[in-house]
C-alpha cells in the first residue's frame, strides 16, 4: 500500500472515530439532561405528575433521600438501542403533542389503565435487582411474585404496584 493511500485511510478512520466519540458524547448528555422531573415538568401538562412523584417514595420521599429520575422508570433499561430508539420515539411524540395537538383532550384516567405501557420492569428491576432473591427468603413477599419470577404470568410490575411512583396521581389528575 502506498504511503499516500495509508495516509488518506488513517485520516478518515481518525476523524470517524473522533466524530463517533462525539456523537456520543452528545447522545450522553442530551439523555442525562433530559432524563428527570426538572426537564419532563417543564411542560405544563405533567405538572401533576411532577407534584405526585415528589411526594412519592420514588421521588425522594425517603429517609436516604434518594430519587429516582423519570427515565429510570418510564423507559427500558434491556440495552442501549431500545433505551435510545424508545426515548427517541417517546420525545418525538410528546413535542408533537404539546406543540400541535389540544393537550386537554388527553384521557389520562384510561392512561392510568393501562401502567405496563408507560413503565418498564427492566427499570424496575434496574434498582430493585435482589428482588428475586430477597423474595425467596421471605415467604410473605415471595407469594405475591412467585408467578412473575416463575413467567406463569403475563402481568407486570406495575399491573400490581399500579401508584408506583405517583403518589395519589389519580386524584391530582382530576383537578
């Protein structure tokens, strides 16, 4: 191979790796900065579900203090592309309906009915890992999740747990 031709190759897999590592880093940031309540409040149409995750213990009404961000929930953690392919889809749609649809118009007490399409048990179990194993020591929770971890069951974490996060959200909805 001809020293001009190596050359040329090595400049373009230096500048892809160089705008792949960029790329990244961006994609990083725009997730972690668009990832809690401060970012998905901002648009007034999730100001109850803001105002009930605060009161929740999921939202920091804990004695750790500690609070869950709403993409920890609210998309799934199986990999990387179907957790980007997910928020991508899921930003897209919610731009496009605050912007150009009749927010008022939203059922959201038929949302509330449906909770396993807008949280995902790999977000669950990203933070509540042991679950399995900390159930199986104890029988009065492992009666509850014994068809689950067995997948005799088609229902999700929050088929059972449907408040998860929200503390009184059907109520706040309401108003």
């Amino acid at each position: 191979m001809q020293k001009a031709t190596w050359m040329r190759w090595a400049s373009f897999l230096s500048i892809g790796v160089i705008v792949g590592i960029a790329f990244s880093f961006i994609t990083y940031e725009v997730a972690e900065k668009t990832a809690g309540a401060g970012f998905c409040g901002s648009c007034h149409t999730m100001e109850p579900f803001v105002s009930t995750f605060a009161m929740h213990v999921h939202g920091g009404n804990n004695k750790y203090g500690f609070q869950a961000r709403c993409n920890d929930c609210h998309l799934p953690h199986d990999g990387l592309g179907d957790y980007l392919f997910v928020k991508a889809k899921a930003s897209i749609n919610d731009v496009w309906v605050q912007t150009f649809d009749n927010t008022a118009k939203i059922d959201w007490p038929g949302k509330l009915k449906e909770p396993g399409r807008f949280v995902y048990d790999s977000g669950c179990l990203e933070c509540h890992a042991n679950l399995q194993d900390k159930s199986l020591s104890n029988p009065r929770a492992f009666l509850p999740h014994r068809m689950y971890f067995a997948q005799t069951t088609t229902k999700t974490c929050a088929d059972c747990h449907s408040n998860v996060g929200h503390k009184h959200l059907a109520e706040h909805i309401k108003e």
